[in-house]
C-alpha cells in the first residue's frame, strides 16, 4: 500500500499539472530500481494563500490567519496545507475544523 499526499502552495495554477514519480526495489541488498507507473494530478489548480497574523508554536491547535473570511479559509472538514517557508520540512497538513470571520 502506498499512500503520497502532496500540496501545492503556488497561486498561480499549473496547467501541466505536477507528475508524481515512484521508484521502489524488490530487496534492501540489490541495487536495481523500477519505476511504478508514474501520475500526474494537480493540473488547473492554484492554491489559495491566507497568512497567519502571528508567530504560532509548534502543537498549537488554534492558528490565526489574517481575515480568514476574504482569504478563503472556509474549507470546513477538509485537509488544508500549512507551509513553512523557511523550513520546509516544518510544513504540516492539517484538518479544518472551524473558523472565524475575524
């Protein structure tokens, strides 16, 4: 079973879409690799940006986003993308459960 997520933080769509390349091999001890059949996704897709007004911890469950209301931040009950983007691998993806107008 594999399961990938990806995310896409640029506002401007891609029209071609980003290919998702996946290459495993049969035992640790042999060097030889094959190529699962590749996919692309994403394609005609622009993410939508929302800052946060304030530094956030890490654990945090409340983040604060500057006005959520014209940012777009309405998707209740979906996985929403938090980037870092001083460090990348400080990014999360995150379920949205609620939020204000504020």
């Amino acid at each position: 079973m594999l399961h990938i997520d990806i995310c896409q933080s640029s506002t401007t769509a891609n029209t071609t879409g980003l290919e998702v390349i996946v290459m495993v091999r049969k035992k640790a001890t042999v060097n030889s690799w094959d190529l699962l059949p590749s996919m692309n996704v994403l394609s005609q897709v622009a993410a939508t940006k929302s800052d946060c007004s304030g530094t956030t911890a890490a654990g945090q469950t409340v983040v604060g986003v500057t006005n959520p209301a014209t940012g777009n931040l309405n998707h209740l009950g979906k996985l929403i993308f938090l980037e870092d983007t001083v460090t990348i691998a400080q990014s999360e993806i995150a379920f949205l459960v609620a939020q204000s107008g504020d």
